[in-house]
C-alpha cells in the first residue's frame, strides 16, 4: 500500500506561539524560523503594530535583530501577561500582528470590564480585570 505524499498548504496568516519564560518582561525572541521566512529581508521597518482582542488599542513595538525590545513591556503589562502564559501572533499584513494569550489551563485569557461607573472607579485606573483559571494544562 502506497503512502500519500504530505502537502504543505502556506498559512494565510502566518503565526507563531511562543510560551512566556523568566525575562519576558524586558522583551520577547521571535522564533527563527518565521524570523527567517517571514521577518528578515522583507520590510524595511522594525516596528511591529500589536493588535489584541482584549482592548481597541495598538501598540507600536520595537523589534531588534530576533526580539520585542521597546513597546513590549506596555504590551505585557495591559494584558497582565505573566510567565507560564502562551501568546499566539497571528501575522495580519505588513507587520502587523494580532496577539492571542492563552493563561496556564491553556484556555484564552478572559477580559472583563467593569459594567458600572463605581465598579471603575474602584478598580485602579480604570484597568481592566482579568479571569485567569489556575486548572493547569499539564
């Protein structure tokens, strides 16, 4: 019995998902591989535009050489990422990408607003909550 031969189909939106380790804070290494296919030698530009889901807000990032230096510190802090969290970047045009984090049960992190004037005014600054699950993946 013969075997099919694999049929590698390009993504549409290339995307990469890289888990969140001790230092994430300060910046972020793009993987090598999209680095090379889909970063190096095809933009003039090293600023990336972030685009989430949790709030209508772009953040410009600066990329050097393989890492999310400047900008990406804002990022993580207004989506509350923290070390264990894995984020999904989706690539949506030229140098734009949208970010997915996924918490430690490996679901997507859940945003909620506050619904009332006083439930904003007691969270501080008028941030965000986030709902993270603490069931585990592994």
């Amino acid at each position: 019995m013969a075997t099919q031969p694999k049929v590698c189909l390009p993504s549409s939106e290339p995307h990469f998902f890289q888990p969140l380790l001790p230092g994430f804070q300060t910046h972020l290494t793009i993987p090598i591989v999209f680095f090379s296919k889909h970063i190096q030698g095809k933009t003039n530009g090293n600023t990336w535009t972030l685009t989430s889901d949790a709030m209508d807000q772009t953040w410009q990032v600066i990329q050097e050489e393989r890492r999310l230096t400047r900008g990406w510190k804002e990022f993580a802090e207004a989506h509350d990422l923290r070390i264990g969290d894995i984020v999904i970047f989706k690539l949506k045009g030229s140098m734009v990408f949208h970010v997915t984090p996924f918490g430690p049960s490996c679901c997507d992190i859940q945003y909620t607003y506050p619904n009332s004037m006083e439930e904003a005014h007691d969270h501080q600054n008028n941030s965000k909550c986030f709902s993270y699950s603490w069931d585990y993946c592994f």
